[in-house]
C-alpha cells in the first residue's frame, strides 16, 4: 500500500483511482439500456406506454377497438369530440381534455383514433412517435 492510499484509507476519503472507477461504472450503467421484448401487440404497446409515462390507451379504428390498455369505456364519447371539432376545425390535429387529475389525449393517425390518459401534459410531438410506434406494431401483427 502505497502512501497516497494509506492516507486516503486514515481519512476516510476514496483515491483518485476509486473516484475514476465508480465514475466509469455509473456511466455504464447510464449507457445500458434495458431491452423489453414484447410478444404481443399488448405487451409492446404497455412498454411504450411505461416509456411515455401513460396510464392508458384505447386505439379504434372508427368501428372497433383494436387495443385497449386500461381504457375506461370513455372512447365513443371522445371520437364523437373528435368529429365535432373537426367539423368546425377541420385542421384539427390532436384534442388536449384535462380532467381533476389526469389529461387525455385524442389523436387520430393513419385512418385510426389513439385514446391516451397521462398524469401530465404531453406535446403533439410526443403523441405523434407514440402513435407512430404503436401503429407500426398494430400493422406487424
């Protein structure tokens, strides 16, 4: 053990040495990204919904729901919202409804309406990939 160590070691403090390897070790562990394989179209559109930090989703195509990931039966109401708006505002893009304690998010994309609940806001931008990535899974399947 050589001096610098023993005196880090008496004071209690970590070495330039430690200091470095811990570094490394917690941007490694930033780096690593943890992959979730999904089997169903369920399982990956949860997965997306965890990254997007939503509580859930309801996408219908106009006549049936194609996935419904915690949904509370409040869709035919919503797509009615959507069909009014866009009747009066035909450039309409997304529908941003907050409630007490929750938003919910109406956005149609590709022929199909996505239903989302949040605990916070959410941009169009945001709602947009999230679509995206789920209809890509809704086609795969």
């Amino acid at each position: 053990m050589n001096f610098d160590r023993l005196t880090h070691w008496i004071l209690g403090k970590k070495t330039y040495e430690e200091k470095y390897k811990e570094r490394l070790k917690f941007v490694k562990e930033l780096l690593m990204t943890k992959q979730l394989i999904a089997t169903t179209p369920q399982e990956h559109a949860r997965n997306i919904a965890d990254q997007f930090y939503v509580d859930s989703i309801v996408v219908s195509n106009g006549e049936s729901e194609l996935l419904n990931l915690g949904g509370n039966g409040k869709t035919t109401h919503l797509k009615d919202i959507l069909a009014y708006v866009r009747g009066k505002l035909p450039e309409t893009q997304m529908i941003l409804i907050k409630d007490n304690d929750k938003y919910n998010v109406v956005y149609p994309h590709e022929g199909m309406v996505y239903n989302l609940e949040t605990p916070g806001e959410i941009s169009h931008l945001e709602t947009k990939r999230f679509a995206e990535r789920i209809h890509d899974q809704l086609v795969s399947k």
